[in-house]
C-alpha cells in the first residue's frame, strides 16, 4: 500500500500508456469501425462505477466512509446513466479515417438490397465550421431514421446514428461490409497519435518510478 501511495501517478502514467496500447490494437483489429449499442454504454457505466467504488475504497479504507462523500462522488455516474436511458432505442457505428462517400454508397447499397424506400438529405452542421455536414436517411416510420455526421474532407472521422432501427442484422452488415472494403491500413500510421502519447505516458511514468 505504502508503494502505491507513493507512486501513485507514474503507476497511473503506466496503466494509461498501456489502455492506449490496447485500445490502438482493438481499433486496428476492428479496421477503425466501432459499434456503439445500449449494451456497450451500460457496460462502461458499470466499468466506471466499479472503478470509482474501487477508488473510494482504496482512499478510504483507513477513515470513516463518509455517506454524503460517497453520494457527491457517485453521483456523476447518474448523467452517463440518464443518457443511457435517453439513448436507449439508438444504435451507433463510430467509423474512424474513411472516405465519407464510401461510407454513404456501403450503407445505401445494403438499404437498396434490404428494399428500404428513404428520402436523403444533406444539410450542413451550424454548430461547427462550414466543412461538416449532417445526412439524414428518412423512412415511412416518422421515428426511424439513420444520421450520419462527417467532414467534407479526403478521410473523415464519421458518426452513424440508427434512431429506433429495429433491423440489427442490417447494422451489423454495413459495419462488416465497411471493414472488408476498407483499403489496407498500416498500424503505427492508424494509431500514430494513441501510440506517441501511450510511448510518452510509459516512459515518464517508468523513469520515475525507477527515480531518475
């Protein structure tokens, strides 16, 4: 214990250049292409809660747990709830560096297969600058309808939001159609950023802790 009170921030540097590793390698294994449903967002809820109950008991387990402490310390975690719930009929695919009209032809040929009938819109995003943009998908269902968020760029960081889709065998078609058709990527140029910050965070934290 006296260990980890010590060396509590370079064991933290540590164990963040280590979750960057590992997220990089799950990102390049997915091909940058992510799914976001109810059931991830209740897992990292649960993640969160657990690790905060493990904090405040580590911080804690020499003093009188103070209740009003532990509500105060909890209660952010019911924001991610309530969104949680508020989210709850929304699926999502987080796509990362593709050429958003790839992504748009890849989604439209599996709706045109599926024999959905759509009206599309695109108007631009007035909460950024000029360059991004929102697609809109409507159908005969009011409440369903696909958005899509990205950048008029070459390669684009791009959102797909499934409001009240029911069809989750069609999403899971479009994300595997977008992994198989995306061009060969290189790892270290995929994760450049994640893997320079997670080199960094390693070797500061292990210099300190080696007292140098």
């Amino acid at each position: 214990m006296d260990y980890i009170d010590q060396n509590i921030f370079p064991l933290f540097l540590l164990f963040l250049g280590v979750m960057l590793i590992v997220e990089a390698i799950t990102n390049f294994q997915q091909k940058g292409v992510s799914t976001v449903s109810t059931g991830n967002r209740f897992q990292g809820i649960l993640l969160t809660g657990f690790f905060t109950l493990g904090l405040i008991w580590y911080t804690t387990s020499n003093k009188n747990l103070d209740m009003n402490s532990l509500y105060l310390t909890l209660g952010p975690l019911l924001i991610p709830l309530v969104m949680m719930l508020m989210q709850r009929k929304k699926d999502e695919i987080h796509i990362k560096k593709y050429v958003p009209q790839n992504v748009m032809d890849v989604l439209e040929r599996n709706l045109n297969d599926k024999r959905y009938s759509y009206k599309k819109d695109v108007i631009a995003n007035e909460d950024y600058i000029s360059s991004n943009y929102i697609t809109m998908y409507y159908f005969d269902d009011p409440y369903q309808t696909i958005k899509i968020k990205w950048k008029d760029l070459e390669t684009s960081g791009l959102e797909v939001e499934f409001q009240n889709f029911g069809d989750k065998d069609f999403i899971k078609e479009v994300v595997g159609d977008l992994r198989e058709e995306r061009p060969p990527i290189s790892f270290f140029k995929f994760n450049k950023i994640s893997l320079i910050v997670a080199v960094i965070a390693i070797y500061i934290g292990s210099m300190q802790l080696l007292g140098f």
